[in-house]
C-alpha cells in the first residue's frame, strides 16, 4: 500500500510559485542564450534584416530577470549600420495575464537604461548632452484567453481621457499566438501544449511524451528540444511534480474545511455552511501566504479569481465574500 503524501501549507504555495514557472524559464533562458535566436526574432518582429553583431544583449547575460531570480525578461540593444545604440528592446514572457503590465514595463524600462548607463559609463547629471536608444516593447503571453494585439500606457491614467498626448503614451505589442513560423510563436505554442497535458495527463510521463509528440507534430521548437532534451524534460518533471504537491495539498485542504463546515452548519442551512466554510478558508490561506511573501500578488489574484481592487478589498477586510 502507498503511503500517503503528505504537504505542508508552505510546502504547497512555495510549490504552486515555482511550477507556474520553472518550465517557461528555463526554455526562455536556453533559448535566447543564443545570440542567433536573439537576432532571429528581433528579425521577426520588426521584418528588419541586421546580423548579430548588431545585437547587444543586457538582461541574458547575467542569467537572471530585472527583478527576480528568474529568467522571463530579455533586454537587448539594436545598433544601426553606423554601430550607433538606435533601440532599446524589452521583452517579458507572461504566462498570466496582468493589466498593470504597462506601467511594470515602464519600471523595467527605468531599469533597463540605468544598466545601459552604467554600462556605457554615461553620467547624465554633467554635460555634454546625451542621446540614449529608443525604446521597444513586447510581451509574449502563454496563458489562456483572447488577448489584445497592442495595450497602451495610456489606459493606465487616471482620469481617462479619449485623446492623450503621443508624448505620454507608448504601446506594448502582445504576441499570443501559437505557430511554426516564427521563434515567438514556437514558444507560445511549447508553453501552451505543456500547460494543457499538464491539467490533462495523471502521470508525468504521459505528459511529457504528449506534450514532445504534439510539438513534433505541429513544429514547435523542434532542433531547440532535440538539442537540449536532458534540460526540458527535467524543468517540465520539476513543473509537473511541484503542481501536483500543490493540488495534494488542497485537495487535503478542502476536506478539512468542508468538514468544518459541516460540522459548524449556518442557521440558513448545511449547504450553505459548506460552500461559505470553503471560500473563507481559500481567502484566509491565500492572503496569510501572500502577507508572507511566499506568493506573489499575481498568483495570489489568480487563486481567488478576483480583480485587482477586489483583491485590495480583501487585503483590508478578509470577511468579504468572493462571487
């Protein structure tokens, strides 16, 4: 007979962190470590025709993002055919759709010219006058759902206005489409295949043979995951494993508090005693982890199924009710 795995609270949200992201990071990270594909997708994105020497990465070479551990940014310069620094490229990969990901982009930026900089030993508080690279954004989302083609720093002003000055808006481009045919749509369709076995499939195994079969089958990142087979298939173990000590837990977890909540009862009935016994013990959890910092404010949204300002309610008064 199997013994029964048993998690523990932080052993299950620390788990739940780590699997929304190991996979993606990793195959970002071996991916765009190749000055190749890095030159390959600029070429893709903007239909422009420059060789490597023209590309000058900042964020890969340091193996970590802007502002985490991780590797799901890639920041790089573009020069011109005179070697001048003419663009400055940022792109996220997101596998969870944030609406402030304007105005994160906006910080990553500010970070991404102090880098630029301290790397060109520029000081921008003596003179002469300097000129800096433009900037470009690009997010490559994985996640689920229609998403818009562009989202613009504007829809993040307060008041709205219908017209807003150029000089106070730039657009984000989001590539969330699945293809063969382009290095970001290769990705994005890797990224998606993994993430529906991963819910489909009870084994790891049956998932990873499905989710490479899929990928061979449609072109995905084909010569990518022959090349690096040992580094995918232990990124998507560790993916797989980490979300499922996560569902032991709540699965464990929502007996417990159906328990509870039957045995407690409500004056207008078992049923509802249940139902509200579950969503107050989900809010409790998901707030006491995030207080704690062992989730980020992103998963923590995802879990409760909020909205942003439904979720800072919530912050403030725990007893509110999620629809």
């Amino acid at each position: 007979m199997t013994e029964e795995k048993i998690v523990t609270r932080d052993e299950a949200w620390a788990a739940l962190n780590k699997s929304k992201v190991k996979t993606y990071d990793t195959t970002f990270k071996l991916i765009f470590e190749n000055p190749d594909n890095v030159v390959r997708l600029y070429n893709e994105l903007t239909n422009n025709r420059i060789g490597a020497r023209q590309i000058e990465v900042i964020t890969l070479t340091e193996g970590k993002s802007l502002i985490t551990a991780l590797c799901d940014d890639l920041g790089f310069l573009v020069k011109n055919d005179n070697m001048i620094d003419d663009y400055i490229i940022l792109i996220e990969a997101q596998s969870t759709w944030n609406p402030n990901m304007g105005l994160r982009m906006f910080r990553y930026l500010g970070m991404l010219y102090e880098k630029y900089l301290n790397m060109r030993k520029l000081n921008p508080d003596i003179l002469p006058p300097m000129y800096i690279p433009k900037p470009k954004f690009y997010i490559l989302y994985t996640g689920s759902g229609h998403r818009p083609d562009k989202i613009w720093m504007s829809e993040m002003y307060n008041p709205k206005e219908e017209v807003v000055p150029e000089d106070l808006n730039f657009a984000i481009f989001v590539l969330s489409e699945s293809n063969s045919k382009t290095l970001s749509g290769e990705y994005i369709g890797f990224c998606k295949t993994f993430a529906k076995y991963k819910k489909l499939c009870d084994t790891f195994g049956e998932c990873y043979l499905k989710t490479i079969a899929e990928c061979r089958t449609k072109g995905y990142l084909i010569s990518f995951i022959d090349e690096h087979e040992k580094e995918v298939k232990k990124a998507m173990d560790f993916n797989y494993t980490d979300r499922r000590d996560f569902d032991i837990y709540m699965d464990h977890f929502e007996t417990q508090v159906r328990a509870e909540g039957e045995a407690k009862g409500l004056a207008e009935g078992k049923a509802k005693g249940l139902a509200e016994g579950e969503a107050k013990g989900k809010i409790t959890t998901t707030l006491d982890f995030y207080k704690k910092k062992l989730i980020t404010r992103e998963a923590a949204i995802e879990q409760l199924g909020v909205t942003p300002s439904e979720f800072e309610d919530l912050l403030k008064n725990p007893d509110l009710s999620v629809q």
